[in-house]
C-alpha cells in the first residue's frame, strides 16, 4: 500500500516533533521561521487576520514566515516541508 501525501507528511510533522533537543541539528530561527510557515500553510492555507503588533515580535515573525508562503497550495507546502525534513535526516541522520 502507498502511503499518500498526507500521511507523509503527518509522518514528517512526528519526525520534528518527536526530534531530540540534543540531536546534532541545531535548527537557527531563520529555519524554525521556515518551518513554521510550510506547515502553517500546508494545514491552514493563506494566512489570516492582521499582522501582530510590534509589541509581540515573536508573532510578528511567525506571521510574516507565513505570508511569504501566500498563494502555496497545501499540497506544494506539503512536499517542500517533507523535502525539508528528508534533507535534514539524510545530513543529520
């Protein structure tokens, strides 16, 4: 049986997220940034709502690490967040 674009995926969020904080990647903001928005926008689409103050940098960032992302089919995040996660395992094991 072939495993869809879905279950690969949902299998690469586990990967990260299940990642030991240890492990010899050591992911930079930038990256994590990136991250953020391929799986924002492969799970929710185009973001929404406005973008948060200067008072919350934080949010701010994530925010625009998903924006730049407008306009990305959720398949197309899909595939690029996998791409990602396969990269990362095949350097870092």
């Amino acid at each position: 049986m072939s495993t869809t674009l879905k279950q690969q995926f949902e299998a690469a969020v586990e990967q990260v997220r299940t990642a030991p904080s240890d492990g010899p990647f050591k992911p930079d903001n930038a990256y994590k940034l990136k991250m953020y928005g391929l799986y924002r926008q492969a799970t929710d689409g185009d973001v929404r709502g406005k973008r948060p103050s200067l008072l919350d940098p934080i949010g701010r960032m994530k925010y625009d690490a998903w924006a730049k992302l407008a306009g990305t089919s959720a398949d197309q995040a899909m595939r690029q967040y996998i791409a990602e996660v396969e990269s990362v395992a095949a350097r870092y094991g």
